[in-house]
C-alpha cells in the first residue's frame, strides 16, 4: 500500500513538472497557482506519511491494509496470467529488453 502511495505521489509530482513546460512571464496569477501546486504535493507528501504512520500504529487497520495488499497481489496473480496480458507482458519485457541493450554501459 505504501508503495501504491508514494507511487501516485510520484505520478502527480511528474504531471505537475510536466505541465512547466513552456517559460512564461511571471505575474502574480502564474506565481500563485505555482505557489498553491507546491502547496498541494506538500500537502499531497505530507498526508501519504501520515496514513503510513496511522496504519503502523493501530492494529486494526494494519490487518485490513494487510488483507487489501493480499487482494491485490491476488487480483494481479490472476490478471497478469489471462492469455492477452501475458502477451502483454512478454512485449514490454522483450522492449525493456532492447532498451538495456541500448544504453550506454557505465
């Protein structure tokens, strides 16, 4: 779960960079919603560490994040072995593959 989490964090960090793209002229509209995006993935950081220190602390919700994870890791057994999604699979492995192949070696 915590790193379902930091994942997503990660994600919404990336879509927010990405959509500095172009450099515009600073006024004081462009400097604010620069200011509250901050604002929000620290927030965003901020609550992620939280829920993980909530769950570790209380036991009861440690088992039900414990019977989600075991879920999922189920749900993702049984998906990733259907036919389609196999092939799915060994496509990105053979591209992930190549692309080693292609970097350069340090």
């Amino acid at each position: 779960m915590r790193k379902l989490l930091l994942t997503g964090c990660f994600f919404a960090a990336a879509l927010l960079m990405m959509g500095q793209g172009g450099v515009q002229p600073a006024d004081a509209n462009t400097l604010k919603v620069e200011s509250l995006k901050k604002q929000a993935a620290d927030l965003e950081a901020e609550m992620t560490k939280l829920r993980t220190e909530i769950i570790k602390a209380d036991p009861d919700l440690q088992k039900i994040h414990n019977q989600i994870i075991a879920l999922h890791r189920d749900l993702a057994l049984r998906v990733d072995s259907k036919r389609e999604m196999r092939m799915l699979i060994l496509k990105a492995e053979e591209v992930t593959r190549q692309l080693q192949d292609l970097e350069p070696k340090k």
